[in-house]
C-alpha cells in the first residue's frame, strides 16, 4: 500500500471531488412503494363493491350525560411576552398599552390552564334539541383594539357566527383552510357559517395586523368545549351508556397537531391527547383536576 | 484477493491507465445513468405528522395504486380526468408512433413546477414568486368563490395568457389540444398531491386499534378520501362567480373618485396592504399559505430544539429517555427535510397597483374576481358581502386608472426613479 500511496491518493482525491460536487442535492431518502401490493389494491380499489369487510355496529346506548373536568398547570408559566404591534398604533396600542401573548393563559390563584379545547371524536346521537352555542356564550367572534376577543372560539358546523369589527379601523378575518377570509369594514360585521368539521382547531389571523391570532373549531355534533379562566370545562348532554373517545388540545402543546399529551393512567390519555370515557345516564362525571407539566407545553 | 493484488501491482507499473480507468469507471456508474422519474413523497407533510417509514410507504403504495407513475399515469374513474389525455402531457419527451409530440409536461413545465408537482423543480428556488406547488389543491387565479378549485377554462386561460409579473410564460403558441392535456395534467398531479396530503394526515385521525395503519377499502381510500377532492374539481364549472355587468351608463370619472375613496376608506381598506402610494408598501411582511406553511414548521423546530437543549437528561428514566432522543432525531430529521424539500421561505408583497401588470389577468372582470373572492393561498380577503357589486366596479375601476393617473408626486407624468416606482 506504502509504495503506490502517491497514485492511490490520486484517486482518491478524483473520487472526493465527483462525491463533494455531487451529481444531486443530499435529499432525505424516501421509501420506495411496494408495486405487487400496490397493483393488488388497484384491483380493490376498481371493483364495484366497497369491499372492505362489515363495519362493525356502533353500540349505542341511551339516555344523557354531562362531562366535567379542569386543567391546572404545574409549573411556572413565566410572564407573557408582548406582542410586536406596530401597525394602526392609535389603535393598536392605545395610551401605551402593550399587547400581550395570550398562548398560555394560566390563572394565578388556582393555576386554571385556559383556552384548552376538549371535543368529543366520533358521537352516534345527539340530543335535540340542538343548544344555541356550545360553549354557553353568544355566537359572535368580535375585534377590538387589535385583538380578537374570543382567543379560543369553538361552534357547531352550520352555526351562522356574527363575525364582527368594534374597531375604528378595518381588518380581515382570516380562517386558514376554510372558505373565508373576508374584510371587515370599521365598526362592521359578517355573517360565517362553517361548512364543515375542522378535525383538530384551525389559526384565524388578520392580515393586516400579522400579530392577531386565534383559533376556531368547529363540530358537526357540536360536543366541544373550551377551558374558562379557571380551567374549567362542561359538556352537556353526551350520549349515555356508550364508550366515547374525547380529543384533548391546547394551542401550545408539544403533541402532533397540537394535541396534549398528559401521563394520565386512569383514563389512560393517550400521546395523541386522547382518552375514553363511558358515561352512565344522567350522569355528572367530574374527571377532577387534571395537571399538566410545564413539559407537555411548547416554548 | 487475487483482484487487489493485481489493481497494487499494476498501479506500480501504470499509474496513467489506472486513473484513466477509475475515471472511466466514474463515467459509467456515477452522474451518467438518469433514473427513471418518480414522484416524490410531501416528506414535509410527512416528517410533520411524524410517520414511521411503514406509513411513508403505505402512502406510496396507495398513492401508486391509485394514480400510477409519471411515467405511466392512470387515473380512478371518480376523479373524472381523461387518461388519453394524461399520457400526452406524461412520460419523457417523445414521438408517439403517429408524431405527435408526448411528454408535454416534462417539456414545459416539470423544470419548474417539479415532475411531482412540487413546486420542487431544478429551477424553482431561483425563481421569485416561486412557481406553484399544487398538491395543496389550492389555485389563485380562478373566476370561482374563494376556497372553491379553478375551473378548466380558468387553468386553460391562464396557460394561454401565462401569469404577467412572474416567471410563468404564455403557451399561446401550443396547439390546443397540447394546452388541454397539460391542463388536465395539472388536475391530475393536484388531485394526486392532495389525496397524498389528506392520507398522510388521516394517520393522526386513526383510532389506536387501528396500530397505525390506514385501512386499505374502496371505502375509506376511494369514496372517503378521494372522491371528495374530485368533486370539488367537478363541482368547480357550476360555482363560478356570476357578476352584475358593469352598468352601461356609468360616469367613469365619477366611478374612479368613488373607488378611490373605497380605496382609503376603511369599509375596503386595500390602503392597508397595497399603500398610500399604492405601490404595494402598505404590510408587506406576511407569508401566503405556501410560504407561510414553512415558516409554522421552522418556528416549531427552532423551539423544540431550544426546548430540548435546556433540557437536562439527568435523572430521566429510560422510557423518557429514549422519548427525549426520538424528539431530537424527530428534529435533525426536519431540518434536513427542509433542505432537501422546501425552498427558504418569502414574504408576499401586496401587488404594485401603479404597475398596471396583474398576475390573474388584466380584464375589468379578472380585477372584479380578485376583489369580490379576495385571492385562496394569499391574504387577500374577499370583499363580497361587506362590499356590494357596484362598489367593486368602482375599486375595479380606480384601480385600472391607477397606472395613469395624473395627479399628485406619483403622478404616471412625475419623474421619478424606478427603484421607487417598483
């Protein structure tokens, strides 16, 4: 090897300038698809029946029942940052006053995490007649000096939602994925029907103001709700007697999509922020607090 | 190793030969050999919802089952694309056995929009606006409601027109039936790109039973998950806008002041974004949808690595442990991802209106799409339902002057440095 080092260390330095130049980028390698597999599924997916096995009946039980519960932080939420508001500041940032980040919202006295979202996944029934609002507050989604008031706004698919401007100055509502982004004149309002679910909550943002954010949701069953300040939560009138899958998220959490993930045994929450809960009728069920670690929440 | 004992001896005697035949070597495997085309997996999509590389698979498969290769394209009958027209625009550059020319998308638009669709061709990232990725499914210059798909004419025009101001070029001078294949081709790859998209998504949406794996039925990949898409396409021919004509009689200069004053005036409010000066300097710092998607996931991988670097490992128990490394691999995966797969984002600067060149095309009645839908992916609202028909005639119609007008230091007759002007 000694003896023909000098050639060797030729090559090897022609083989080091084709690697480094590269004939492509380095891009992460993908899995290639599985063709017999695939030209099977195709003879599936062509055929005219649904050929996909009996799905199994959905046990439904009867009768009503009301879940409970709170969220309370562990930890130190530190102080809210304010937000760069610089556009509109007459407005925007009247006598000084700054705003704030409202991601994490934990109450002092009794360490209420707010603005968690708890919806129920897939219901069989629900209860008519059908409540106005699912959270209990009027359906308007209004805006006022820079901000939107409702940080956290969940509604029913269908529910036509007053979408409205108490500021002297114009702004846009913003509903990523969805149909509507609108302008809304000073001092005016629009009217928002969401056409369809959202699966986990979608950003609303005003465009002209890039530091306004909230987050809507939107449930064909209407069986969602949104933490208070004290970290509190009801939904009423869930179906009875049958198991139910609940969806758990909060704006800043670490999870996929958003979803919290707490290490809960009893009702065995999952990492996708789920947990299961059967409910007898008439029932109340109070899940109690339900703690989540400062770990569990995103910087 | 007999062989390495003659590749020693003979270096000692043919130096010259062996480097001419490591570079002959070099030759024949290495940059040479193109492989065949494939489409790309939406590894952002994907690194985001965090699938394991069974699931990235399961995807490909589907998707292959579905909708075939780029080179051989096929098409479920629920999409309603015509495959005759397909294999024109598909494949590599050729002549088919009566001359006519295929693989029309390779030739003019695969450089740019990618063969996949992308966005992610070899020339995109030095384009600025980048070209359109259109697996999102989401189109911005269409004569339909906002969130609705452009209609085929809609994707027809803009083909023949190209888009003004940006590096889309106008294919006026193909032959019909080539404009029509590739926009069928164009329906093709976005159906395909948002099925992808929507499957790789689902994965979150399954129950646990499911262990990860989404169920393989017509029922749930065709009438769940594709044939929704296709609708929408479908659908798009009967939801185009319809729009009260311009009245005949209006007083044009009467028509301009009002739209002026709609301009500035906070019920429209294009001052907002599109400036005092109406050159576009109004908030230009925002992100379209595209853009803005890239930016979302870099804020959350540049928290979640400063999160897990004042995270300390001592003390954790190995279930943690192992969890604290998967998230930091789940982030040097991302980053890479980006590199590989993502241009580096850009703000959208609100059009320049003294330009007098409009992307959508340059019709009163493209001006009156744009403002009455606002533009999908952009953060342009729609003023349809706070601002009535006639006032949007009015916006269209100041806004058409805007170009020309005379009065005031950005006056089209002032002097004045280009650097300013655009």
């Amino acid at each position: 090897m000694r003896t023909c080092s000098r050639n060797s260390l030729l090559g090897v330095v022609g083989l080091g300038i084709v690697a480094a130049a590269g004939c492509k980028a380095e891009r992460v390698a993908t899995p290639s698809a599985d063709a017999q597999a695939a030209g099977k599924l195709r003879v599936t997916l062509v055929s005219a029946s649904t050929g996909g096995g009996a799905v199994a009946a959905a046990s439904t039980g009867s009768g009503w029942g009301t879940l409970k519960g709170r969220f309370a932080f562990v930890g130190d939420p530190g102080t809210a940052k304010p937000l760069l508001a610089d556009k509109d500041t007459e407005v925007c940032s009247k006598a000084g006053m700054k705003l704030l980040d409202r991601s994490l919202l934990v109450d002092p006295s009794s360490k209420g995490l707010a603005n968690v979202v708890v919806f129920a996944r897939k219901t069989t029934r629900v209860k008519e007649p059908l409540p106005e609002n699912p959270t209990g507050a009027s359906l308007v989604f209004d805006q006022k000096q820079c901000e939107f008031l409702s940080p956290v706004f969940a509604a029913r698919v269908g529910q036509p939602i007053d979408v409205k401007n108490s500021d002297p100055i114009g702004h846009n509502t913003n509903v990523s994925g969805s149909d509507f982004n609108q302008l809304i004149p000073a001092g005016g309002s629009t009217t928002y029907v969401p056409k369809a679910e959202t699966g986990m909550p979608t950003m609303v943002t005003c465009n002209v103001h890039p530091w306004m954010k909230a987050y809507m949701v939107f449930r064909k069953d209407g069986y969602v709700a949104v933490t208070a300040a004290d970290g509190s939560f009801t939904i009423p009138d869930l179906p009875a007697g049958e198991p139910l899958e609940f969806q758990v998220w909060h704006e800043r959490s670490t999870g996929p999509n958003g979803a919290l993930g707490l290490d809960n045994a009893d009702l065995k929450w999952t990492p996708k922020g789920r947990f299961q809960i059967t409910l007898e009728p008439d029932q109340v069920k109070d899940i109690g607090t339900l703690e989540v670690p400062a770990s569990a929440i995103g910087t | 190793m007999p062989h390495a004992s003659m590749m020693r001896s003979a270096m000692h005697r043919h130096p010259v030969t062996i480097i001419a035949i490591l570079g002959l070597c070099l030759l024949a495997t290495g940059c040479g050999q193109t492989p065949p085309a494939y489409f790309r997996p939406n590894m952002v999509e994907a690194t985001k919802q965090r699938l394991t590389p069974d699931q990235e698979k399961q995807v490909a498969t589907v998707l292959l089952a579905m909708f075939g290769t780029p080179d051989e394209p096929v098409c479920m009958p629920e999409t309603g694309l015509d495959e005759a027209k397909l294999r024109l625009a598909a494949g590599p550059v050729r002549s088919d056995i009566v001359g006519r020319k295929n693989g029309l998308y390779r030739e003019h638009c695969a450089h740019c929009h990618g063969v996949t669709g992308d966005a992610l061709g070899p020339t995109a990232a030095f384009l600025n606006p980048y070209p359109r990725d259109y697996r999102p499914g989401v189109f911005k210059f269409k004569s339909t409601e906002r969130a609705d798909k452009p209609t085929h004419t809609d994707l027809v025009r803009l083909l023949h027109n190209g888009v003004p101001g940006t590096s889309m070029p106008s294919f006026a001078l193909l032959p019909s039936a080539q404009v029509e294949a590739l926009a069928e081709y164009v329906k093709y790859l976005s159906i395909r790109g948002e099925t992808e998209l929507t499957l790789m998504r689902a994965f979150f949406e399954l129950d646990d039973e499911a262990q990860g794996k989404l169920p393989e039925t017509r029922e749930f990949l065709v009438d769940e998950t594709l044939t929704p898409i296709a609708e929408k396409w479908k659908a798009a021919a009967d939801a185009q806008i319809q729009v009260p004509p311009m009245p005949a009689d209006i007083d044009l200069v009467a028509s301009i002041a009002k739209g002026k004053e709609l301009f500035y005036g906070d019920k429209a409010n294009c001052v907002k974004c599109h400036g005092v000066t109406g050159l576009g300097d109004g908030q230009a710092n925002d992100y379209d949808d595209w853009n803005k998607a890239i930016v979302e996931i870099g804020k959350e991988i540049s928290s979640g690595s400063a999160k897990a670097r004042e995270t300390s490992t001592s003390g954790m128990s190995p279930d943690e442990l192992s969890e604290h490394r998967a998230q930091l691999a789940w982030i040097e995966k991302f980053g890479r991802v980006l590199d590989g797969d993502a241009l580096e984002p850009r703000t959208i600067p609100p059009r320049n209106l003294r330009h007098g060149i409009y992307r959508g095309g340059r019709r009163p009645l493209d001006l009156y799409y744009r403002i009455h839908a606002g533009i999908n992916g952009a953060p342009m609202p729609a003023a349809k339902g706070t601002v009535p028909p006639e006032e949007i005639w009015h916006i269209v119609n100041y806004i058409r002057s805007l170009p020309y007008e005379l009065d005031g230091e950005l006056g089209a007759d002032k002097p004045m440095l280009a650097k300013d002007r655009f």
